[in-house]
C-alpha cells in the first residue's frame, strides 16, 4: 500500500469513529427541512439523513444517525462536514464528481479542491461490493434535500 493510500484509510478511519453530524438534531423553525432513510441490503447499512436549507437554497446543516460498516459511516460524517454553506446545485456538482470517481474501479484523481475528505474513499471504488456503502449518505441527502419543505 502506498503512503496515500494510507493517508485515506486513516482518513476514512478517523471520520468513522468521529461521525461529524450524528446524532440527529432537531429541526430549527424558519427553515426548510427534509429527511431520508436509506438501507443498503448488501451490506445491512442503514441511514437517517436529514438536512436543512435556508430560502436562498444553501444548505445550513446536516445531521443524520445510522448503523453500518466504516465505509458508509464515514461517508456520511465527511458529507456532514462539507455539506453546510454549499447550495443545491453546488452539492450536486460534487455528488456526480464523487459518482464517478466510485464508478471508476480506482482509476481516477480526485481533485481535494472538489471533494475535500471524500476524496479519501477513491480507494473504495476498486471494490465494487462497497461503492453503495460510499455512496449511501450522498443518495439519503439528495432525496431529503428534495423533500424539504417548511
Ligand atoms: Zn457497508
């Protein structure tokens, strides 16, 4: 294993055991809220997302609780962290971005300027069987962003 590769497992280790955004808060009154719940059989992840979203469409937080291997919860705590202050479109820029970068079975660079921490799991996409674990969070916080409502 080369040093970088190393460097992302820590990464990916430390936000696993940190879980930046759980538990769930509650919702704050004047702003637009959604959840999601999310289960990946393959793996028996589940994930509560919920997110909130301010009139002009930035995201103002994200918070979320869930049970399942280090992959998808460490995914859910790097988008957590990354999520607040990006707008709608902005999250579904890198949501692609990190798409396929898991789509790539490893051949790919992730720009860090994109996807900060999340560039961590490019590793993961050479392994096909744990690319829903990557990408749980990403899918539980597009479908909660477009259910929010006030
Ligand atoms: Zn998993």
């Amino acid at each position: 294993m080369n040093e970088l590769d190393q460097l992302y497992q820590q990464v990916i280790l430390d936000h696993s055991k940190r879980r930046i955004g759980s538990p769930l808060v509650e919702t704050t009154e004047g702003l637009l809220h959604g959840e999601s719940h999310q289960h990946n059989p393959i793996c028996g992840d589940q994930i509560r997302v919920r997110v909130e979203l301010d009139d002009q469409e930035h995201f103002t937080s994200m918070s979320w609780e869930g049970d399942g291997c280090s992959i998808s919860m460490a995914s859910a705590s790097v988008l957590a962290e990354m999520l607040p202050e990006l707008t709608k479109e902005e999250f579904l820029g890198k949501r692609d971005y990190f798409r396929e970068m898991m789509r790539s079975k490893g051949n790919f660079q992730p720009d860090e300027e994109v996807l900060e921490d999340a560039a961590a799991f490019v590793g993961v996409s050479k392994f096909p069987a744990r690319v829903k674990c990557a990408m749980l969070a990403w899918v539980a916080a597009e479908v909660a962003m477009h259910e929010a409502r006030k």
